[in-house]
C-alpha cells in the first residue's frame, strides 16, 4: 500500500512550515507528495488577491529538501 500527502492551503502556510512538513512526511515513509495547482486554490470565500505559491515553483523547491519521495501536482 502506498501513502500521499496532499500540501493544503498554500495561501495561509509559509514555504518553511510547508518545507518542514513535507520532509517531516517523507521521514516518514510517504510515497508521494502532491501540491494544490494554482487554479484549483480558490474559492468563494477566498480573496483571489491573497498570494499563492505557484505549484511548479513550489515542487522545484520542494524537490531539494527531499530524497526519495515522490513530488506532483
């Protein structure tokens, strides 16, 4: 059996709390990690002005801390 872990709320997350939490997850033994794309992030109750981590940077980012885990969008 294979586990993911889905990033949530890149809006209201800092990139280090979502590094810590990423590596924290492939520590232990996550198969895959997967980033909310930009153009699924928002809803009626969010202010589309809010900032959002773009999904490809953040996977390139992402991709340095980690090792062996799988990294999508």
């Amino acid at each position: 059996m294979k586990f993911g872990y889905c990033v949530r709320n890149p809006t209201t997350r800092t990139y280090p709390e979502i590094r810590d939490s990423t590596v924290k997850v492939e520590k232990l033994g996550f198969d895959s990690i997967h980033v909310t794309d930009h153009l699924l992030g928002f809803d009626d109750s969010q202010d589309k002005k809010e900032s959002f981590l773009e999904a490809i940077t953040l996977i390139a980012a992402l991709a340095i801390e980690t090792h062996k885990v799988k990294l999508g969008k």
